[in-house]
C-alpha cells in the first residue's frame, strides 16, 4: 500500500517506518529543519523494539505531486492545533477526490474537520496509545512503549469497511499491532480520558506518567480529570460507564512511564493543544451546565505557567 505520512514527528515517523520497512510505499511530509535533514541524512528511529536508519522520500506539502506520487491513504500525524489548516491544503491538492485519510492525532474533532472538507466515507478515525515520541534533533526519533492501534471507519458501507480491514492487514504485516472497532468515537473519547487525565497535569509538573500514577494525591486528581471527560463525552452520544474509567485508571498504571505529548511540547518549547484536549471537555461540560474544576485548575496553572516562562 503507498502512504502520504503528514506529519513526520514521533508518531508519524514511527509509523511510516514500519511501514516502510515492511515494503510499502512512504512518502513523509515534514518542514523546515526537520525536512532537510531528512532529505539529506534519511530518517533515524529508535525504538526499544524497532530502529531504523534510511533515506526516505519526504516533501513538503506544498511539494507533494499527487501524479507521480499518487497513494492509497493519508496517514494524519499532526499536532490537532493543524488540523484546519492542514485540511484546507489537502483540499487544495486533491479536493474532493482525496485518497482515505487516517488520523492518528490527539483530540476528538480532528474527524469532524476533515468531513467539513472531504467525503465522510473517506474519513477513518484512529488511535495509537501506549506511545511516547519526539524529535531529538532534525531528522531523529526517539519513541517508546508497546504501540497498540485501533481504527474505524467514520461512516460505514462496503468500501470503506474492506479498506479499513485491508489497512488492518498492512499494520499488522508491518509490525504494527492494529484491531478493528465498530464505534471509532467513542473510544476516541476513551483515549481523550486517558490524555485528559494524565497530559495536561504532566506537563504542568514536567513528570512522567508513572511518577503522577505513583503518587498518592496525584492520582485522585487524575481520576476527576477522567471523570469529567466521561461527562463531556454525554454531548457526543457517547456514554461512558464507571468501569470504563476505572479500567483505563488502572491502564495508566500499567502503561511503560512516558512523557506525554503536551509534556514533551513544553520542553521543545511548542504549541500545547490544551484547547483540543483540556478544551473541548470545558466546553461539552458547560453545554450541560456542569463544572469541569479538575480540568480549568490544571489547564488554566500549564497555560499560565507556561507563557510566563516563554
């Protein structure tokens, strides 16, 4: 299968080098720094499992032939702060006639933005957990963690669903441990309790997941994050049950100890998507008429915190 990877940091490159490993095709769009020393050295990987050093094809967006490039899917590995913008320059290189997309991103809107552009039947929703990844330096990749994906089709019907299980099949060729859901949105709001709960309070401490969910008080704060993300999750028709949130509580723990994006982002000085994830439960709460303490407290302390140190 030939796939446009958007967004070569931890998680796109990680992907696109299994697949590429395993005989695909890969083209990795990247920018500024990150691009040329890719285009010069190759793509480095390291992980526990897995390491890669190779020259790759990668671009700008802006470069992209779709004629002599063309591919079967658009594997999304931006930050979800792009997803906008990053829709409208798809839109322009293929308009309505766009390969299928798989977002692999952060948040639970970045599916809705690209069906504002594109065909819902071409939309794929995904979630890759149990990784931590980022640039060391230009061209460079670090990750960790037991990789586990999980994907649905956003609108169901026959071609999709064969393209969905098809690009199952090349995940899990390539190394990539992949399954299959009937309701992609609901476990994306499952993941965004687990990124509620952990991302945004690891960043504002700058600690590991571990050290938060080893911490006695710590993860009492964790587990009402995770609780008011299950309440946000009501204005999407999803509902989430106490043992839901208990057992991914008890999932954090288990997870290898990793810095999470936001606590990654802040080191390297980056745009946090606090509004894609702490955000849209404020939000989808105060729709209801509910409070969202946990999630204003330690959004509101990592927003302050961190301009003031820029």
């Amino acid at each position: 299968m030939r796939f446009l990877v958007v967004g070569a940091g931890g998680i796109g490159a990680y992907y696109g080098a299994r697949l590429l490993q395993a005989g695909n095709g890969v083209v990795f769009v990247a920018r500024g720094e990150h691009l040329e020393a890719i285009k010069k050295r190759g793509l480095s990987m390291k992980h526990p499992r897995f390491v890669f050093d190779e020259l790759v094809t990668a671009v700008a967006l802006s470069e992209y032939n779709k004629g002599t490039q063309a591919v079967d899917c658009i594997l999304l590995a931006t930050k979800a702060t792009s997803t906008r913008a990053i829709s409208e320059e798809l839109y322009s290189i293929f308009g309505e006639n766009i390969p299928y997309i798989l977002s692999l991103q952060n948040g639970v809107e970045n599916e809705d933005i690209l069906c504002e552009f594109f065909p819902k039947e071409k939309i794929i929703g995904g979630i890759c957990r149990k990784i931590g990844g980022h640039i060391t330096k230009p061209s460079c990749i670090e990750a960790t963690g037991n990789v586990e994906t999980l994907i649905g089709a956003i609108k169901r019907g026959t071609p999709t669903n064969q393209f969905v299980q098809k690009l199952c099949f090349v995940f899990q060729s390539s190394g990539i441990l992949c399954t299959i859901t009937q309701d992609i949105k609901k476990e994306l709001y499952k993941k965004l309790i687990i990124n509620n709960g952990v991302n945004a309070i690891c960043a504002l401490l700058q600690i590991k997941t571990q050290t938060l969910m080893n911490h006695e008080k710590l993860n009492k704060i964790v587990y009402g994050l995770m609780n008011e993300t299950a309440l946000a999750a009501k204005v999407a028709g999803v509902e989430i049950a106490r043992e839901d949130i208990d057992s991914m509580f008890e999932l954090i723990k288990t997870f290898d100890s990793i810095k999470p994006s936001m606590l990654i982002d802040r080191e390297y000085g980056r745009t946090l998507e606090i509004e894609e994830i702490c955000g849209i439960v404020i939000r989808n709460n105060e729709s209801q008429n509910i409070d969202s303490p946990y999630t204003k407290t330690i959004s509101t302390l990592l927003e302050y915190t961190y301009k003031e140190k820029q």
